[in-house]
C-alpha cells in the first residue's frame, strides 16, 4: 500500500482526499477565526450601546443572565427639564440649527455628569431626566 501523506501527481486516491481534507480543516479553522473575530467585535459594540442605555455595571450581569436586585438611597434627585420656547425657536430655525443647538447642548449636559455623579436616564426631543445619586459632598443637596 503507498504512503499517506500529501498528494502528489501520481499519488493514489487515498492520499489526494487526506490532502484535500487537511485543506478542507485548515480552511474552516481559518473561517471559525474570522467569525470569532467578528463576533467579538459584535459583542464589543452591543456592549457600549447597553452601557448607554443602562448603568454600565449592570451589563456584565445582563449579559450572564444574573438577575440584578434592585438598589435603594437614602437620597435621591429626579430631574425633569424642558427648554420653554423651545418650539418657537424650531419653527423659526433651520432644522440643522435646531438639531446642532441640541448637539452643542447636551453634548454640554453629558460632559456634567460625572462632575456631578449624575445618571442619565434619558432624552427626549427637548426634555432629559436625570437622577442624581448622593454621596459625599453631595448628600444633602436637593
């Protein structure tokens, strides 16, 4: 019987399909990486969104599927802002002015909220609600 190994012109069958298979598992290892890779970077992406949308240490338990307790503060500050004239100011404005002066202006806002260990909750159109945590110098801040 011939030697198996790779396949040379003249080889036999046999070992011209082990060399096409080592192609065939090389091949698919090379794919599986690729695919890793993606994921991972997939992963990465969903990640920073979750930590937008929710406090940033809830996402590894979200992601692992541990059931998060809720947490309590002694004291808390809920805000609730509304620009007045706000639609004024859009009806009579370019819509790029209007969305650049929301751009400059919670761009601002965001920058403030470690400063004031602030966690947004959300903005919508013109309005955002916050809530601050107290601790520290803060703690009897209203």
């Amino acid at each position: 019987m011939a030697k198996l190994g790779k396949y040379r012109p003249g080889g036999t069958i046999v070992s011209s399909l082990l060399n096409r298979l080592e192609q065939h598992a090389e091949n698919l290892e090379n794919i599986v990486a690729v695919r890793t890779q993606e994921l991972l970077s997939e992963r990465a992406k969903v990640d920073a969104l979750l930590g937008e949308v929710i406090p940033p240490s809830l996402v590894p338990s979200l992601r692992n599927k541990v059931l998060v307790p809720p947490e309590t503060y002694d004291s808390v500050t809920i805000m609730f802002s509304s620009m007045v004239g706000f639609d004024v100011f859009c009806s009579s404005s370019a819509p790029i002015d209007a969305q650049n002066f929301l751009n400059d202006l919670y761009t601002f806002m965001d920058s403030q909220l470690l400063t004031f260990d602030v966690y947004k909750v959300e903005t919508i159109k013109d309005g955002e609600k916050g809530k601050w945590k107290h601790f520290g110098l803060y703690k009897n801040r209203n």
